[in-house]
C-alpha cells in the first residue's frame, strides 16, 4: 500500500534529499492510500522525469513545484512600524480588537489597513479588519465561513402584504429554510457551481462535493438566519420607485465547504509561513506558490457556491409566494479581492467587512429587532473601499449565556412585533452594537437609500 513507502524510496528513485520527499510523502498519506507501492513510484518516477507538466496539478503540483524551483521556508518577522490605517467609530471598539488589528498591519506583506465601526475581537484578523497585502492571502484573513453573504429581495408585494398573512409565512420559512448541521432539504436542486472542474480535479474537493450537493439552499448556525420584512425605499435612483414593499433577507455562507477549505490552507500556511505565535493565525500563502493560486481558486468557488445557497433560498421562498421579484441586493464579506490600493496590486481581506465602492450597492443588518440599512458605496479609498456588515456584537456568545435570559429576549422581540422561530439566547438583540450608532460612523462610507425591517425571523434551532 502506499502508506508503506518511506523517504528512502523516494530517494533511491532520484528525489532530491530536501522538504520535498516529505511534502510527497504527506500527500502519499492524504490522497493514496489505496494504490499499490508500485503504482506510485512508477508515477513519482514520472514527475521527476517531467516536473513542468505537473504544475497545477490537484495532487502533485506542490511537488513539481519545489523540484523546479525549491520554496524556502523562514521564520518571518514583524515590522517594527504598522502600516498606514484609519479606524472608524474606535472610540466604540475595545482594546483587544484594535491591538488585533495593530498586529496585522506589521506583517511584512501588509500594504494599508482599515477598521469598521462593528468590529469586534476574532481568530486572525478582527470581525470588521480590512487588509491589503502584496502578493499574499492569508486564509484567516479571509475567515472560516468564505463569502458568507447578505443577499435581499424586493417584491412586487406592498408591506401590508404580511396583514393577515403572518402565520403563513411563519410556515414556509419552518417548511422551507434549512439550518445548521444535519437539515437539508428532501427535494434537491443542481447549480451549475457543483458542475466546476475544480471537484474534480482537486482531492479535498472531490472529496467535499457529496456535502456541497446535500448542503446547497441551507443556512449555517449561530447569527446565520432568513427573515422576512418590510423594505423602505427613500431614493429615487435605488431601482424600484419609494415605497414600503415586502422583502425577504438571508445571511448565510459556503457551510461545510468553505470550513473545510478554510482548515487545510490555513494548515498550509502556518507550516509555510512561520510568525511570531501571538500572530499565527495570520500566515500567509504566496500566490506565486502553489498552495497560494490552488486557495484562491478554492476561495472564489466558496463564494460561488455561497451564493449559489442563497439563490436557492430564495428562488424556493418565491416559489411558495408566489409573487414576483423587482430586484436582488446582495453583498459577501469573508473574502479576499484583488485590488488597486494606492496605485499597487493587492490582495484585499474582508473578515467581516464589505465592499462599499463608488455606488456599489449593499445591506448592512442590525439585529432581530433593529432596522438594516440598504446602501450605497462613497468610494472611500481611506477605508479601502469597505463598510461594516452589520452591527457588530457588543457582548460575546457566553457573556450573552450569562447575562440575558430567554425570556428577556423573547420579550424584547414580542415588544418589536417580530416573530422568532428556533435562535438561542447568544444572538439576542441585546448581544448586538446600536446599528445607529455604527451607521453614524460611517456616513462618509456609504449612503442610506432604504431600510430593511425584520418582522419574521427563522434561525438554527
């Protein structure tokens, strides 16, 4: 079998005695533990013979990388100055978050930096860091859950559609909507995302793609949710005329896959990229290696299948409604995107944070009970371009365990008239920042041209 082989045959094959008998050894492990000794130094025998022909591939690309050109891999130091930054609404972010944030913008990759007014502490970069780097992804600067996005739609349905209607449309976000692990609907749907050669050609997907296929139209947990309610529409350029309409609003991201991905890259990079430890979490893959085009293309396809989930969400709700769509807003955080910032290519990390470019159109969220605002991007190149992507949490999923209590909560939403089903006291209004007062923040980010107002919440059980 070939868990069997040993460095020594590699070796007595020609391979050079340097990281790359390991790397072929680990993969060996992952991806070949069914086939014969032979078979695999037969082909082993063939990459040594032919390295160029092997770049990019699934399996063997790292490889043929470091026999042509051998990667060195050294500790890397912190810059003793940050990089250039701004943060908005600090006098609202506490300690912690922001020395976070001053430990990315040391990094030796680090270009320009940028804080929005809902962040909060997180693994890698903060929830709200804006990072551009040169030539680098850092797969925690990215987050777990890739392209997690906000996606709205606008019906052809005045708000005083809920009137009378509010029990059945209780029923088809319990009948309709998916949540957390296990939940997936009976009847499922194909996207041609899950058609991408990427499944076939790279091991971790193929081996992702059952889950992907049984994943695809469902909801994570925690502050995951689709809800339906009133959208307000203030401007007269917003695409649909001023006016109250029923909409219906999802945040959700690339579920099992983009966690998956999110792990062995990030995997990847620590081995890759070795840092100071209080800064781990923030290593980097090169995209001029391997391991750094093979995540990025993993990357874009999470946030492909991303929305994809949400296309299906709301494609089924429409269905059951049977109304019409006017218009679509969506925007996705947990990304990284290649950019011009001042004048330089770079790689720019979203955690928690989106894109707010001259007129791009986007939905920031509050909370159950509070207002989201739909808006529209300023263009500002202080911020990279960014917004927040909602409120942000002011207290932490086991702070809300021991300071609110179910029934406070329940309250609190019975006195906004908004119905909840399934949610856990973490998520709590009470657990969120004043969306106000983030908004006050950033008025020079974006500009308001409606609202979104919850009035029924599904959520994980």
């Amino acid at each position: 079998m070939g868990s069997k082989l040993k460095g020594k045959d590699l070796l007595k094959i020609g391979f050079p005695g340097d990281n790359s008998v390991n790397i072929a050894l680990g993969l060996i492990s992952r991806y070949k533990k069914k086939e014969s000794k032979e078979r695999i130094l037969a082909e082993l025998a063939e990459l040594l013979h032919f390295p160029d022909q092997y770049i990019g591939d699934g399996i063997w690309g790292k490889v043929a990388e470091g026999l042509i050109a051998p990667v060195e891999v050294k500790f890397n130091e912190l810059k003793v100055e940050r990089s250039p930054f701004l943060i908005y609404g600090e006098n609202e972010i506490d300690e912690q978050t922001k020395h976070q944030f001053y430990q990315s913008l040391k990094l030796p990759v680090s270009v320009q930096g940028a804080l929005m007014p809902d962040a909060h502490y997180g693994y890698g970069l903060p929830i709200g860091g804006v990072l551009a780097t040169k030539n680098a992804v850092i797969p925690y600067g990215v987050g777990v859950d890739i392209g997690c996005r906000m996606s709205m739609t606008i019906f052809d349905a005045p708000a005083s559609f809920f009137n009378g209607r509010t029990h059945q449309l209780e029923n088809l976000l319990s009948e309709h909507t998916k949540f957390g692990m296990y939940e997936t609907h009976k009847v499922k749907h194909d996207h041609e995302v899950l058609e991408s050669n990427l499944f076939r050609e790279i091991p971790l997907l193929k081996k992702l793609h059952g889950k992907a296929y049984q994943q695809l139209g469902t909801s994570g947990g925690g502050n995951h949710f689709v809800e339906f309610g009133t959208v307000t529409i203030t401007a007269t350029d917003a695409g649909v005329p001023p006016g109250e309409y029923l909409g219906l609003l999802s945040h959700s991201g690339s579920r099992g896959l983009g966690a998956a991905i999110a792990k062995q890259y990030t995997q990847s990079a620590i081995k890759q990229c070795p840092l100071p430890r209080q800064v781990q979490h923030l290593a980097w893959l090169d995209l001029n290696t391997h391991d750094g085009q093979e995540y990025w293309k993993v990357m874009n396809l999470a946030g492909e299948y991303a929305k994809a989930c949400h296309d299906d969400i709301h494609a089924r709700l429409t269905k059951k409604l049977g109304l019409r769509m006017l218009m679509t807003i969506e925007n996705h955080h947990n990304f990284a995107w290649e950019e011009t910032v001042n004048g330089e290519a770079c790689i720019v990390h979203r955690k928690g944070a989106t894109p707010a470019g001259l007129g791009q159109m986007g939905i920031i969220p509050g909370s159950m009970t509070a207002p989201g605002f739909i808006v529209r991007g300023l263009g500002n190149e202080a911020s990279i371009n960014s917004a927040s992507h909602g409120a942000g949490r002011l207290y932490s999923r086991s702070q809300c365990k021991g300071r609110f209590t179910k029934s406070e909560m329940m309250k609190t939403l019975a006195d906004s008239d908004v119905s909840l089903i399934g949610g856990a006291v973490d998520e709590c209004p009470m657990a969120y920042k004043n969306i106000h007062h983030v908004m006050g923040n950033q008025q020079e980010l974006v500009e308001t041209i409606g609202t979104f107002s919850p009035k029924i919440v599904r959520m994980d059980k």
